[in-house]
C-alpha cells in the first residue's frame, strides 16, 4: 500500500506493470495512471491487455486481465525526477519480496530508471533482461507518461504489443 494509492495485485498475474513512483493526481484520486496526460490506459487497450478502454477510476478492473499495477517507490512526486537514489534504495528489498510473494510470471518497468536503479545497471535495453525477480521475468517498456516525448503513442503500443504477445500469446 503506498501513500494514497494501493497495488492492485493479485497471486500468479502474467503481468505486473510497474511505475516508477505515483503523480500527484493519480494519489489524490486514488487511481494509477490518472494524470489527465498519461497514455497508459489508452496503450494497454490499443496493445490488447483490455477488450475496451479502462478509465482511472475503473483501474482495479486490469486484475480482471492477469494484470496488476504497482510502483517501485511509495512517495508521489509531481515528475519522477524528484526522487532520489536513496528512495530506490530503500524500496528495493520489499519490491522484490512484494514480487516474489504475487509471484507474476513477468514484472513490467514502464521506464528505464526505476530498474536501473533496483539493479544497479546503468545501461539497459528495452524488452526481455536477463535477470528475474521472485521467479518473475524482467520486461523494460518505455513510460507512457505524457511527459516521455521520446515515444508517441504508436510506438508505445507497438513496445506493449510484444509484451502481450510473450505473456499471452507464447507456451507458457
């Protein structure tokens, strides 16, 4: 449970999409993903994760779709960047024992630098890594915060897509 926004998970998940942190608009509503210019909601559906589009205020439906929501660190911050390494540092531990206890087949980072700060890696790929969590595949899938101007919708969907398709799609 963080502050003002609880994990919506469940045991044995396909996947557990994790942020970096909570906005601001998002804890004070109670619901992931709620900044009004976060694409996560519309990239999930337009990826195949939901038959339909999945409001904020509906978010504990994704349990509905094998899927889960969580964050690496509790704080809301207005931008990611406010956190510190030490925040990350102090999450780790009970990130993973969070993880290893649901136990998804595969935990997905939406960006880079919550994982490059749990692992230590400074250079990461986006997709499928090398290490696990718990028991749970690593997947790196570009932030879907309208302030990641590096990947239009598109793309995202497209980088959501090939996710889909390994946990859904592939023999398990």
């Amino acid at each position: 449970m963080s502050e003002g926004l609880e994990d919506l998970l469940a045991e044995g998940l396909a996947v557990v999409f994790c942020g970096i942190n909570p906005g601001m608009t998002a804890a004070a509503q109670g619901h992931h993903f709620a900044g009004r210019g976060n694409r996560f909601w519309r990239t999930l559906h337009l990826a195949g994760f939901t038959p339909g589009l999945v409001p904020p205020e509906s978010d504990r439906t994704i349990l509905q779709y094998q899927c889960g929501l969580t964050a690496v660190v509790d704080r809301p911050t207005a931008r990611a960047d406010q956190l510190s390494k030490q925040e990350f540092t102090a999450a780790a531990a009970a990130f993973e024992q969070k993880i290893a206890r649901y136990a998804p087949r595969y935990v997905a980072f939406l960006g880079k630098a919550a994982y490059s700060a749990l692992s230590g890696q400074r250079n990461v790929e986006w997709g499928l890594q090398d290490r696990t969590i718990g028991n749970a595949a690593v997947w790196i899938l570009p932030n879907p915060s309208g302030r990641n101007l590096a990947f239009n919708l598109e793309q995202l969907v497209v980088a959501y897509q090939q996710l889909r398709r390994t946990a859904f799609e592939s023999p398990q």
